[in-house]
C-alpha cells in the first residue's frame, strides 16, 4: 500500500465547486487523473485539495468542507485517506507538493524558493527550485548524490547526455551544463546552461528537482525512490512532445513508487504510460450544479488514443480532420507504419495490374 494516498474527498463552496463527492478511490492507487474541458473546474478541484491538507482555520476561512479533524492519523482507517501506521499529522503535511500551469520560473537559491509554501505553484506563479546549487556542491563533496540526481533527470529526458560541472575561465565560476545527444546517442551540443534549454526539459527539471527537494527537507532517505508524499500536478503534459507525455508518466511511476500523483490533462497520450493501479476523475460543469467531479469506470488500459478522445474521459466525438475531402477515405490504421505498408502494397498492386493482367485475372476468376 502507498505510504500516503488520497481514497476520497468531499468539496463544497468552492470557487464554483457548489457540492461534489468522490467516494472509494481503490486502495494502491498510483495516478488520479482529472480530466475535462478548459473552465470546467479541474484547476478548482487540485487547489480544494492542496488546501484540504492545510490547517483546519484556512480550511474554514475558504469552506472547504473536510478539515484535518476529518484525518484521525491512525492505523490508515481514515475515510479520507490511506496513512501508512505511525504516520503523524506533521509528516503528513510536509508530504505533499503541487505545481500549477506555470512552472518556468525557477533558481537555484534556496532562500528564493523557500519563501513559497510547497503547493503555492497551484495557485500563483512561484519560484521552483533547479538542481544546479546541489550539483556545483556535490561534483566532487558527494559524487554519489550528483550521480543519483543526473541519473533521474537522463531517465526523464532520454536526450540529456549528461550533465556537467564546469569552470568558466571568463566569469571565474562554476557554471552547469547539460549536455545532449542525438537519436544514435551522440552528444550535438557544447552543453548549454539551464536557461538555454527547451522549455520542456526545463519544466521536468524545474518540477522535479523542486519536488525533489521539498520532500528530502523532511525525508531522511537515502534512495529517492524512497520519497512518499502526495504530489498535484496541473496540465502534466504541458510543453511536452506526446513521446515525452507518456514516458514521463512511465519513468515517475518507476522513479517514485512510493508517491501518488493527482494530475489534470488535456491529452490523452499519458494515460499511455499510466499503471494499472491508476483512476479517471472527470470534472464537468453546469449553472445549475456548478463544477461536478465523476469518478469513470473505464479500463483505459485497452483503448488507443482516439478510442480514449472518443470516450466519456475526453468526450471528442468528431475525429475526422476538417481537411478531407470528399473523396478520400478515412484511414482507420492503429499505427501510421501500417498506413505506409498498406500504401506500398497498393502501389505494387498497381504496378502489376496492367491492362493484360487485369483480363487475365477476370478470366481466372470467371473460371471459378
């Protein structure tokens, strides 16, 4: 069982949230993902819960309906939450980070980022703490923990090389530079510092690296994968490739097994590299209700991207691209590979059916 994991909640008058309720979110479960259309309410839900683990008074002052007197913080037998025996209500506090939509500004000065509460990203633009302080300390005080952190951010992004620790003769100081590799793994670039890269590597270095760091403040580990917390993630896929959605989905559920992650998403590429133990929450909205979470019984597990738009998750039923004409078939292949093979069979086919071909072949057939 997860250390700490969500199982239920319960939010009213809420920033258009009148009334909704989930109930028996299964034991173990790994990812909640909330789902729905921009304006239907999933940012409200993450900020209720974010602040459903506050102090009780900020819970009131906001009338968010659960209150930590909701949390008994004994054997796991909360209606709310699954809590790992001996858990204490302080620890469980500092277990929990989120980070909203927009997470691109960063630093490596502790004193920058500490000023900001662990889950303030969901609710303004917040400093997140980079890693390049702790690799400038550790290059050559503690190899060991440099290695460990480089190998996380190369099991996130595949096309980081490596990640260095260089004098610049000019500035006279230790500068970080990441270097990265081509398809066939070699290195293309001279390293480029933080800043420099894409926006996508900096907002899973800059999310990480921060969560990261929060949760070792008050986890004594010596293994990141030993990190236990609940981590609220707004738009998981943004600034991210589809390859790059749905692995990094896949590399946090192997990097982190001890951590559940609550996410909204527009896409639905990561729920490609969820697990199994892994759940869709579908955030609606009406005048009359106001903003309505659901939980969906749909095993995602076996549908394709656009069986998956096409479902209650996404609820996109027109997929057929405004640009086909009508004399042109929709080409309902699962992967483009087949559309191309198809393609050049067509192509053979034609090559081979000449005139005299084509009679002979009727002949064969009238024969029959």
């Amino acid at each position: 069982m997860l250390p700490i994991a969500l199982k239920s909640f319960h939010i009213k008058n809420y920033r258009g949230i009148i009334d909704t309720q989930i109930d028996n979110i299964p034991d173990n479960t790994q990812w909640i993902f909330l789902t729905g259309e921009n304006g239907f309410g999933k940012t409200s839900v993450l900020q209720a819960l974010a602040q459903g683990f506050l102090p009780s008074k900020f819970l009131q002052e906001n009338k968010v309906v659960y209150t930590h007197n909701s949390f008994p913080f004994e054997n796991g037998n909360s209606p709310f939450l699954n809590l790992k025996e001996g858990k204490t209500e302080a620890v469980f506090k500092k277990s929990i980070v989120g980070y909203g939509s927009a997470r691109l500004k960063s630093s490596d000065d502790e004193k920058d980022v500490l000023q900001y509460g662990g889950y303030s990203s969901l609710f303004s633009t917040t400093t997140l703490f980079r890693m390049d302080m702790l690799f400038k300390n550790w290059y050559k005080e503690y190899p060991e923990g440099k290695q460990r952190l480089e190998l996380i951010f190369k099991t996130l992004l595949p096309n980081v090389n490596s990640i260095e620790v260089e004098f610049n003769n000019t500035n006279k100081l230790l500068e970080v530079k990441y270097y990265e590799k081509d398809g066939e793994g070699y290195s293309y670039n001279e390293g480029v510092p933080f800043d420099q890269l894409a926006a996508g590597y900096r907002n899973i270095i800059g999310m990480i690296g921060d969560m990261i760091f929060r949760l070792s403040l008050e986890q004594d580990v010596e293994d990141y994968k030993d990190l236990e917390g609940i981590v609220l993630i707004d738009e998981i896929e943004l600034h991210l490739h589809p390859k790059y959605q749905k692995l990094f989905v896949e590399k946090l559920t192997e990097l982190f097994p001890k951590i559940q992650f609550i996410v909204s998403t527009h896409s639905p590429i990561p729920l490609l590299g969820a697990p199994k133990n892994s759940v869709i929450i579908n955030v609606s909205r009406t005048k009359e209700e106001g903003i309505k979470a659901e939980l969906l019984d749909i095993d995602f597990s076996v549908l394709t991207p656009n069986t998956i738009l096409s479902s209650p998750i996404f609820g996109f039923q027109d997929l057929i691209p405004d640009s086909k004409s009508n004399d042109k078939m929709i080409r309902t292949e699962d992967t483009y590979k087949e559309v191309l093979f198809h393609d050049q069979l067509d192509k053979q086919i034609d090559e081979f059916l000449t005139e005299e071909n084509k009679q002979e072949l009727l002949d064969l057939l009238k024969v029959k």
